[in-house]
C-alpha cells in the first residue's frame, strides 16, 4: 500500500489537471511555438529572397520577425516542458536567464512596431526630414539597436535586485514577478515599455491617418494622377493598414497578462484557467504577423506563395521585373505628383 501510495505521489500533476488536460494544454503550446518559429522564419527568408520585399520598413519587420523566431527556440520549449511536469525542472540560475529573455523578446518586438510608426511618421507626415534622416539603412540599423539595447536595460535590473523572476505555478513559466511589496520596479517598467510605446504608436498613426485623409482631400479633382502614383499610394495605404492591425493584435494578444498581473498587484488572484489562457494568447502574438502580413500585403503574400511552390516561380519573377521596371519609370512622375499635391491650397 505505501508503495502505491508513493508512486502516486510521484505520478500526480501538481496542479491538479489531467492526463487528457495535460496532453492538451502542451500539444497546443508545441503548436503555437512549431508556428511562430516556421511563420516568422518564412517571413525573413521572403524578404532576403524577394528584392521587392527589401526596404527600409521590412528592416523593422524583420527584426520583429526576428524576435519572435528567438521567442519560440529560447523561451517556449520551457513554458512546454514545465506545463508537461506542473513545475519548473531547471534550477534557479536558468529560470532567472529564462524569464528575463521572454521579456527582452517581448518588448523587443513592442518598440519595434514603435520605431515602424515613427518611420511611417515621417515618411507621410514630415517627408523632408524622412529622406534626411530615415531613408538610409545606417539609421534603420541604429533604430534597431536601440530596440535591443533599450529592452536590454530596462529588464536586466531585475537580475540585480530591483524587480524580481521567478517561477510562477499558474503561469507554468519563469517570468516577472508582479506581487512586490515594492511595486516600483512594475510602475516603472510598464511606463517604459507599455504606456509610452502605446501612446507613441497610436499618436503616429492617428496623425498619418489625419495627414493621409487631408492629402486626398486636397488633391481631388484638381489633376489626373499618374497610374503608378495611384499604385504607390496603394501600396503605401496597405503597408500602413498593416503596421497598425500587428500592432493592435499585439495589443490585444498582451493585455490579458497585463490585466491578470494588475490583479496580483493588488493582491487578488484568478483561476488558473486564466492564466493559461492569457499566457497562450501572449505567445500567440508570436505568431500570428506572418499570417496579418499574408492575408494584408499582396507583396508578402506573392512571395509566401512562391516560396511554398504556390505559384509559378517564372511568372512570379517576370512580375518582379515588370514592376522594377514600371517604378523606376514613374518616380518622376510620382514626385511631380507628391509636389503639386503639397502645393494645392486647402
């Protein structure tokens, strides 16, 4: 009897689930990591493949692909195995190393978007000091940096004291730790990384949209446009329609978790169900771009379908030259048109 007793013990989850629950809950996690890293690693693949697909915007985007890539090989393989066991198997030192990644990752890809909207910014709104400033990669480059070097800084300090990671049982996973008696750390860290991303995100993009709106007013009846300036603003409209619907799916994909810590904050506690509900739909956020790029960017979209033997390569690539060849025509044409757009009166 007490042989059977202990194996039991042994055996039982800690966390009370079934085997059914179990098998369930690490099957949809190995999906959504299997996803995140073929989804976004397709995404940068396309863009080295594609010269169409090379600007200065898919830079951003590939750094957020990027992120995402790292999220599901460095982080998720031991949110899995620690919903498999109930616990964390790994010591102290490696869910330190393990929980402060998932939010360098995270953040990484929030101010991303952020530096997305400050280049669409300026590309539509202050078109002058876009060309002077952001039009060259050494800037975009430098942008990118600053993404990790600042996500870097502000979530190392809880490796040193201020702040704490640790295992958290409901959340199956080593991250931030939001029950403090010192809540400082929390403040500060969703004003650096939540507050002031958001409010620059969406100011940039309700400007462009006013500007956007405006533009067309303005330009109305008084010319005949060129057709590939109706083409440019097209594809300019698609790239911004977009950045905004990533950066609002990540919004929506991280505000549970955020919700859910506000509540610990104040000392209060959900069922578990909620905290695994609202850690899937964070790591969802990893890999549902390459479906918004697929479904929203006919550019994207061309090249997935080439890359996954959707469509004749051949044709593919006499499109791809027929297009260079009608930009590089038109950019006369489509500057008079930004010029004389510019100069028609209110």
């Amino acid at each position: 009897m007490s042989a059977s007793n202990s194996s039991n013990e042994i055996t039982a989850d800690p966390l009370g689930r079934s085997d059914v629950q179990i098998g369930v809950e690490v099957a949809f996690a190995v999906l959504i990591c299997l996803i995140s890293f073929i989804g976004n690693s397709l995404v940068v693949y396309a863009i080295h493949r594609d010269r169409r697909l090379d600007t200065i915007t898919n830079m951003l985007i590939e750094n957020l692909a990027f992120s995402d890539i790292l999220m599901a090989l460095l982080h998720m393989p031991f949110w899995i195995v620690s919903l498999r066991y109930g616990k964390w198997i790994f010591g102290h030192v490696l869910c330190q190393m393990v929980g402060v990644t998932q939010l360098i990752f995270g953040i990484v890809s929030l101010l991303t978007m952020t530096g997305i909207a400050i280049n669409r910014y300026f590309k539509v709104v202050k078109r002058k000091l876009y060309i002077k400033f952001f039009s060259n990669r050494k800037a975009t480059y430098a942008g990118i940096a600053f993404c990790w070097f600042a996500s870097t800084a502000v979530n190392t300090p809880q490796l040193y004291g201020w702040g704490k990671i640790d295992y958290h049982v409901n959340f199956s996973d080593c991250t931030c730790v939001w029950a403090l008696d010192d809540v400082s750390f929390i403040i500060f860290l969703c004003a650096a990384t939540i507050f002031i991303p958001a409010t620059i995100i969406f100011s940039c993009y309700f400007v462009i949209y006013r500007t956007v709106r405006e533009s067309a007013r303005r330009v109305h009846g008084h010319a005949a446009l060129p057709n590939a300036t109706k083409t440019e603003d097209k594809t300019e409209n698609k790239v911004l329609k977009t950045s905004l619907v990533v950066v609002c799916v990540y919004m929506i994909c991280w505000t549970p978790l955020s919700v859910i810590g506000f509540i610990e904050v104040f000392g209060s506690r959900s069922p578990r169900m909620f905290y695994y509900l609202a850690y899937v739909l964070v790591y969802c956020s990893n890999m549902t771009n390459p479906f918004i790029y697929g479904i929203m960017n006919p550019q994207f979209k061309n090249a997935f379908a080439c890359i996954l033997q959707l469509r004749d390569s051949t044709a593919s690539e006499a499109e791809r030259v027929s297009v260079s060849r009608n930009i590089a025509s038109n950019v006369d044409l489509a500057e008079t048109y930004i010029s004389t757009a510019q100069a028609v009166p209110v």
